[in-house]
C-alpha cells in the first residue's frame, strides 16, 4: 500500500524535531562537562578544604610550639644555671621529667582537657625524647602523640625535631619533620607529612610567651579529606607572633596536579583571614581556622 504524501511529510517532520532535540540535549551536555572541568581545573582548593588545611596546620604548629618552649626551658636554665620558667604552659599541664645515662624524657600531659592562654583546648599527651647533654649546638628532639585531641580533632602522628642553638642569624632554630593525621569528629580525615623550619626571632628567653616571635618556611604534601594530595610551600615566610592565634603574614603557594594557587596571610594585622588567589586570578577572601568563632 502506498503511503500518502502528507504522512511522510508529517513522518519527515518527526524524525527531523527528534533529531534536532538530541543534538541540543548532547550539546548541553557537553557544555556542562565543560563547564564542570574548567571548574574543577581552575579551583585547586575550595574554600572549605582550605580550612580544614589551615587548621591542621595550625594543630602541627601548635604541637611544635609546645614541644620547643618545654625544650628551651631546660635549655636556658641549663646553660644560664639560673632558674627559668616559661608563662606558655597553664598550671593544668602536668610536666614529668625523667633523665637517663643519655637522654632527658619529658612527658607533657594536658589530662582529659586543658584550655591554654590561646584559648586552643588540648587534652592527651606528647612525649618529647632528646640528649641530656644541653650544651650540644644542635640535636634531635623526638616527639610522639599519645591519645592526642585538639579542639575536639584527634591527631596522631610523629616529628624529629632538629634544634639549633644559634643559625646564622644568630637565632634558635627547630626544622620539624613531620607526619601527622587528623580526624574530626564528624568523621573527615587529613593527613600531611614535610619539612617545616621555624626561626625563633623575637623574645627567646624573656620568660613572657606573648612577646615571642617566629618565621616559618618549608614544604609539605597534605593529602585532603576526598584524598586530593596538594603540596604546600612557603614562598614568603610566614610570621607567628605568639601574642596572636593566627599567623599574621606571608604568603603559602598550594598545588594539585599542574595549577597552583596562593594564599596571602595579610599585612600583619592579627586576624583568621586569607586571601585566596586561584590560577586564573580570581581572587577570594577566606575566613581560616573553622574552630575560631568570630
């Protein structure tokens, strides 16, 4: 049977719209796989990986701290043979002591929970190992975590510190080789590991923490809560001044496969912002340390 012509004109129409209708639905779907690579290629950090970053730095900074003004604290009263004491620690952190042939064995323990003058509450314990003999230039201070929680983020994990009495600037140095991992209580895990150097500038021995001052560089690959590895280094060293929780200047780059952004500390004022700079210079201001209630 012959079919008329107005039935494969109306059959010629269909195919037509039909046609017409999967090339638009493959077109929009390619834009939006587009558009979805061009994001994710030109974000190498969202906003909010960036402070679950920043706060485990903060937490490897924090630890590091700690262990170098217990250190110190045998270091001048040792040298100087006079009696030191450092304000840094709170009356609720129990240091013992325990002194072998060749070593000294500090156990510093803040208990179930001990909030410092930062406000930072820390609660567990971190052993510090190093050399009995004070008056050595330089020496390895091993340090190690014991059921170890800050701010409610449990953190494992172990460092060798190389300490030196004087660099060439004339400053007490400690260069941390770290690996650490934190884990939320909402269940998010990170993890990094490197090399960070700190150069003790400002108020080593006065005995009052707040006027201390360090500058921080080096390199570390954290590895993110979805297990994006990004390498973080210091391009301009940061400054820690003790008086303030947060670092108030310089600038740390962080890459994830080919792209690079940075992250700007600021200009010395002491506050939790950072500005972000993503590779193609968009550039975004970020509240850092997401424990820090403002």
């Amino acid at each position: 049977m012959k079919k008329s012509l107005k039935q494969l004109n109306l059959k010629g129409i269909m195919s037509l719209m039909l046609a017409t209708a999967l090339t638009v639905v493959s077109c929009t779907n390619e834009e939006t796989a587009s558009d979805e690579l061009t994001n994710t290629g030109d974000e190498v950090i969202s906003a909010t990986e960036l402070q679950f970053s920043d706060e485990s730095e903060m937490i490897s900074e924090e630890v590091t701290t700690i262990a170098e003004d217990v250190y110190a604290t045998d270091e001048i009263s040792m040298t100087s043979k006079a009696d030191y004491q450092s304000d840094h620690l709170p009356d609720c952190v129990t240091i013992t002591t325990v002194v072998t042939d060749t070593t000294r064995e500090k156990t510093i323990d803040f208990g179930e929970g001990c909030e410092l003058p930062n406000g930072n509450l820390l609660s567990g314990i971190i052993h510090l190992s190093y050399a009995k003999d004070m008056e050595l230039a330089s020496k390895t201070i091993a340090l190690s975590l014991e059921n170890f929680t800050f701010n409610g983020v449990s953190v494992e994990g172990s460092a060798d510190i190389l300490r030196v009495r004087s660099n060439d600037n004339g400053n007490p140095q400690g260069t941390a080789n770290a690996t650490f991992k934190a884990t939320w209580p909402e269940g998010d895990t990170a993890s990094f590991e490197g090399t960070r150097t700190r150069e003790w500038i400002e108020g080593y021995g006065s005995g009052f923490w707040g006027d201390n001052v360090f500058l921080i560089t080096g390199k570390r690959t954290y590895v993110g809560r979805e297990g994006n590895v990004f390498i973080k280094e210091v391009i301009s060293p940061l400054r820690r001044e003790m008086s303030c929780r947060f670092i108030v200047s310089g600038v740390l780059e962080i890459s994830r496969n080919d792209n690079t952004a940075s992250l700007d500390f600021g200009d010395g004022s002491c506050d939790a912002k950072g500005v972000l700079t993503q590779p193609d210079g968009t550039e975004t201001e970020i509240f850092l340390r997401r424990f820090w209630k403002r």
